[in-house]
C-alpha cells in the first residue's frame, strides 16, 4: 500500500478515522435525501488529445 493510501482513512493531525457510518434506517423511516440531484460531471473529455469511450472512460488519441 502506498503513502497516499495510507493516510486518506485517517485524518493525519489527529490519527482518528473520520468516516461516518450511514444508517440506512433513516431512509427505511421516510428520511429525505438531502444531496442535490443536479449531475456535475462534464459529458465531454477536458483533457488534450483524449476522447470519450464511454461515460466512465476515455483514451489518449493517437498522434
């Protein structure tokens, strides 16, 4: 595992894991999603010489 691993469980100043345990119960009791629904992710590839494969992936555009 590398460094980077390593540290992003644990909240490097103080060494306690930080992420929350979500309850499904809510939900399950009428609980109201409270993410906005808007999709942010841009369609199109911003990376130079790259094009879109699909939604999840793209490849580099031969010279």
């Amino acid at each position: 595992m590398n460094e980077t691993n390593k540290r992003s469980i644990r909240d490097r100043r103080s060494g306690n894991d930080r992420r929350q345990a979500h309850d499904l119960e809510y939900f399950a009791c009428g609980g109201v999603e409270r993410r906005a629904g808007s999709e942010r992710r841009v369609k199109k590839e911003r990376r130079k010489n790259w094009a879109r494969v699909d939604h999840w992936s793209s490849v580099p555009k031969p010279d």
